[in-house]
C-alpha cells in the first residue's frame, strides 16, 4: 500500500502564490509517476501537472508558465509551485502516485484564490 499525505492550500489573493507539497509512503516503486490533479465545483477532475521518476514535466496548458512541479525522490515527495493565481485555479488538488500496479490518490487540498 502508498500512503499520500498533501499538505501547503489555502487562501491566496489573485496574483498571489502557494505551494503545495505530498509525501508519499509504502510500498514506493523507485519508478513511478508523481502529479496534481484538480477538481472545481461543478467540474470534472482535470491534470495539472505530472512527473515521472527521471523524466521532464507535463503540464495542463492553462498553468503552463504559472506553476512548477518538482520532485525530491530521496524523500518521495513532489512540489506543485502555483504563482500568478487566478481565481478560476480555485479548486481542490489532489496529489497522485502511480507506477505499474498502482493509482494512488491523495486526500486533495483546498486552495482558494479571492479576486
């Protein structure tokens, strides 16, 4: 079993920035695929921002440019910087571990962006 624990949301003014972090725990395989997914009132559940274990970031087009995600795999932990928040970023994220047995998601984390 992996185990996510997300931590980092809140309440940000437009502009403004937030990071967000997730540590994973278990049963982690050293190859796998690390990222945020979010989901807004009303909305379907969209990728932010994915990573695997070596490899080049993927990004949802609507943060290209704002955010940044990064990885630290000693510790098992991926990094979503948000800068330039926008209110329609407002959502709930959720952290994601997957390798080839598993789909992990996290808790999600609310972050809310005022105008």
């Amino acid at each position: 079993q992996v185990q996510l624990v997300e931590s980092g949301g809140g309440l940000v003014q437009a502009g403004g920035s937030l990071r967000l972090s997730c540590v994973a725990s278990g049963n982690i395989i050293s190859i796998n695929t690390m990222g945020w997914f979010r989901q807004a009132p009303g909305k379907q559940r969209e990728s932010v921002a994915t990573v695997a274990s070596g490899g080049t970031p993927n990004y949802a087009d609507s943060v290209k440019g704002r955010f940044t995600i990064s990885r630290d795999n000693a510790k098992n932990t991926v990094y979503l910087q948000l800068n330039s928040l926008k209110p329609e970023d407002t959502a709930i994220y959720y952290c994601t571990y997957r390798d080839g047995h598993l789909l992990k998601w996290g808790q999600g984390t609310q972050v809310t962006v005022s105008s």
